[in-house]
C-alpha cells in the first residue's frame, strides 16, 4: 500500500510554493519592473533611439541600468558606470531587455554613466557633483 499524505501537508506546502511563484513572476515581469533592479530613488534618465539609462542614487552608491524600449530579440546592449578618479564599471553583452545594473561607490563624487542599445547610445555628463 502506498503512503498517502494529509491533506493538512499538502495544503501547508501550497502556502509555500504559491508565493514563492508570485515572486517569480513579479521578479521577471516586464520592462518597466526590470529597472527595480538597482535601488535607491531616480537620479537621471536619459532616453535615446532604442533604450534609456537610468540612474538611481542611495547615500553612498550611484546604479545605473540601460533598457531597451522594445524588448525581444538578443541585441548588443552596455551600461557603463564610473565615477570621478574611479575606474568604470561596465556591463555589455547580448541581452534583451536590460544591461545591468552596475553599480559604483559615489559618496561625495561625481558620476557619468553611459548606455547603448544596438548602436544607439545615451550619456549623462558629470552629474550628482
């Protein structure tokens, strides 16, 4: 005879599992929820033909991310981070929706960040000085 488990269980594992899967489909849920990677509040966006950067500022670090407007198919997509007397911390690859986040070590400095899409690309300049 086989074992046959309660239902008392099986139910407690449903409470487990179900938001666990909540999570993950509001983990990978679309473009605009794809930028909550970074945290902190909206510094800078920059919008250009393809994508936008965005910069977000916490006390102490600065993240950036690039995402596409239409997201799909795999297409050569960079942020770049860095901020000033810092190397730049960069993130490029073949991607679909976003690039990034990087994020960088900022308090009391400037920042530029840099995003392409696709040959299209976005600057910021030195900001948050």
């Amino acid at each position: 005879m086989g074992s046959v488990r309660p239902k008392g269980k099986r139910a407690l594992a449903y409470l487990l599992v179900l938001p666990l899967l909540a999570s993950l489909a509001l983990t990978l849920g679309t473009p605009a929820q794809a930028a909550g990677a970074c945290s902190g509040r909206p510094a800078k966006t920059v919008s250009f033909a393809k994508g936008e950067l965005r910069v977000y500022k916490s006390r102490a670090y600065v993240c950036a991310v690039t995402v596409a407007k239409r997201p799909g198919t795999r297409r050569a997509m960079s942020v770049s981070l860095q901020a000033r007397g810092g190397r730049p911390v960069v993130d490029k690859g073949r991607f679909t929706t976003r690039a990034g986040p990087v994020t960088v070590y900022a308090l009391n400095r400037c920042v530029r960040a840099t995003g392409a899409v696709a040959g299209s690309s976005g600057s910021t300049g030195w900001i948050l000085c």
